[in-house]
C-alpha cells in the first residue's frame, strides 16, 4: 500500500514447515511441501532410531544468541538460522511443525481467526470467541469440518511407520514442567522402535510475554534449558535430537484502536489475526477512508497490504489453499516490521513482550542438532 512490492521475509523453501516434511519424509510418509536437503541427508546417514523435536516457544534465534554464551551447549550445537512461517506465532508455527502444512494450507492463521461460516472471530485453540470467557458451541460444531488435521506423530502411527509420540503440558501425553518433560523424552527414546517424539514447551514465551525477551527472569529460563537438554542428551542413545522454536519476541508498545473513532468507524467487526500482524475488515464502501486514515495514524509504524497483495505474494505460504483462508484474511492486514508497536482492538489483552511482527527477532528461529546416533 505505499507503493512497493511487499516483502516477503520467510523462506518457504527453508522454514518450519520444511524442517517438519523432512521429519515426514525420514518416517516414510508423503510430504506436501518440501525438505531441508541437508536434514535429509544426516538422517538418512545416520539412521536414528529415535528422532527428537524439543520446541521451546518463543525461543527466537537472536534472542539465544544475546541471553547465552557463545560456548554454551545450545548455540555450539545451532547448525543454522531459519525462518518461522507468516505470522511469527504459536498457532500458525506449531501447527505447521505438527503437519508439514504451511498456514495457507491448515487454516491456523493466527490466534484469533475469523471463521466465516459462524460470522465470529475465534481463538482457535481456545475454543472462544475473541475476549469471551466461555467455549463457543457454534464454533464447536464445524470445528471438525474445518480445522481438524492429523499430526505427524499420528500419522506415522496410522499407518504402522513407526512410534508417534507428542508430548505437550496440556494434552496428548501430559507432563508437569520441564524436568518431566524431559524425563519422560528419555523414558519414550529408551523403548524398543523406531520412533519420533515432538515435545512443546510454553517456555520462555510465557514468562517473555510477562517481562520481556531480554529480561533476568528469561535469561534464567534460557540457561535452565540449555543446562538440561545437555544433561538429557548425555543419556540419550541412537538418537537425533533437534531443538527448535516456533518464533521469537519483541518488547513492544500499545496502540489503542478505541482512541481512534474514526478508525473504529470504518471496522465491520474487531480485529483479528494478532496484534503485530493485524487483520481488518473494512464496511462496504469505507475501504478508501480506512486506508486514508490508517496510513495517517501508524503509517511510520506498520505497513499495510491490501487482501490481493497478501495473496499474490504468497504470505501464508504455498500449497493447496484451505477452503476458509481467503475469508479469514480481511480487506487489509497490517504488518509491524522494526516497529515495537501492537494494534489492541476489543477482546486484546495487552502485553509487555509480542511477536507476529515482521523483526529479525521475531521470525528467525534456531536449528539445533545434537547427533546422540553414536
């Protein structure tokens, strides 16, 4: 919208989602979308009986590098950099790494997403309308028909390829902090098969979002995991370990949509997507005016980019388009790139820390790969 192609940070020929089919790929299923070579390769060479992907949230590839010591374990063992998917978030990033699916593909856009065939804006995976305390029967209704997926790990499962296992402090196999999380990584790799096991940590996000990504109380949860993935990778055997993130943060500051009544006229409903990658959608007739007045008020802090543009240039991805991806998107999404500032419209909760924004420290995320293979 100020007159030039947009750019288009995330590699989709090497990002999480590429990570994730090289896994696919290594377990004898199909990917949809393509691998890291080099994955490939130390895979098949080494022939792991166990594959491990640790998934520390937010844990953004210049903020490990800034929070430990050149020679810690974690960063020695960073074979490279990699980019997140569009947005830098937990709901598109995790669902593509469970998937192999980039977000155009699997429908997970962002935290708050609107799902037409209901006319709401839904927290995905919470279940709720945006700023509602309470699941939304409507949208539990279609939810199956819409943004239902098999994981990897209950791929390979289905079809006999080997043991699926995630890992997560809330669902599927559950465990209680990190000292369980890893304890029960190393009970699973010491089973007999060949197997794959994906564990999530909410970690350092949620304490990121609280006080920051450079703050002492991250930095201490940042050494804790790079102390302890040492000391895990020490018992394991005949294992290839990988740790990874979704994203990284920013320290941001808040813009209030409800200072703005003229902005807030022009809206046919709340926002969506986040708050540092922000979907609008505009009353017919008002798109002229919006844009006129947004570009006025945050043009020095977000880009704006019309629906077309956002589609022709592949933002969410490529691949086979899911069939509501085109009505979540808005008539115009907005993109913080070096900004430190977030959009809050209603049903937002303000935080100190964000991510989903277009800053290196947000979309670059880490590749570790511990060889416990021999």
């Amino acid at each position: 919208m100020k007159g030039y192609k947009m750019k288009v940070k995330n590699n989709y020929q090497e990002c999480i989602t590429n990570f994730a089919c090289s896994i696919e790929k290594y377990f004898g299923l199909t990917p949809k979308n393509n691998t890291l070579t080099y994955i490939d390769k130390l895979l098949e060479e080494k022939k792991p009986e166990n594959v491990v992907v640790i998934l520390f949230d937010g844990l953004g590839s210049r903020i490990l590098d800034r929070t430990l010591e050149e020679d810690s374990f974690l960063r020695k063992h960073k074979y490279k950099e990699i980019t997140t998917v569009f947005p830098a978030t937990t709901t598109a990033a995790t669902t593509s790494m469970r998937t192999g699916l980039n977000p155009i593909e699997h429908g997970y856009l962002g935290w708050n997403v609107f799902v037409q065939p209901i006319d709401k804006v839904i927290t995905l995976y919470l279940n709720k309308e945006k700023g509602k305390e309470t699941e939304d029967e409507n949208f539990l209704k279609i939810k199956n028909q819409f943004y239902s997926f098999k994981s990897i790990p209950e791929q390979i499962e289905e079809k006999n390829l080997g043991k699926g296992i995630e890992l997560f402090p809330f669902q599927k196999i559950i465990y209680h902090g990190l000292d369980d999380m890893l304890k029960k990584i190393k009970e699973e790799s010491e089973k007999p098969g060949k197997k794959y096991i994906y564990a999530y940590d909410d970690e350092p996000d949620h304490t990121m979002h609280e006080y920051g990504p450079d703050s002492k109380e991250v930095k201490k949860l940042i050494e804790e995991r790079n102390v302890k993935v040492e000391k895990l990778s020490e018992e394991l055997q005949n294992t290839m370990l990988f740790v990874i993130a979704d994203h990284g943060h920013k320290k941001v500051k808040h813009i209030y949509l409800k200072e703005y009544p003229d902005i807030l006229s022009t809206l046919e409903r709340t926002t969506s997507l986040e708050q540092r990658a922000v979907s609008f959608y505009i009353k017919e007739g008002q798109e002229e005016e919006f844009k006129k007045l947004f570009n006025q008020y945050f043009g020095s802090d977000f880009n704006l980019y019309s629906k077309e543009e956002v589609i022709e240039n592949n933002l969410f991805g490529v691949g086979e388009e899911h069939s509501l991806f085109r009505s979540s998107l808005g008539e115009f999404l907005a993109i913080a790139e070096d900004s430190d500032k977030c959009i809050i419209a209603d049903g937002d909760i303000p935080l100190t820390s964000h991510h989903a924004g277009y800053s290196d420290d947000e979309i670059y995320i880490p590749l570790i790969i511990i060889d416990k293979t021999s």
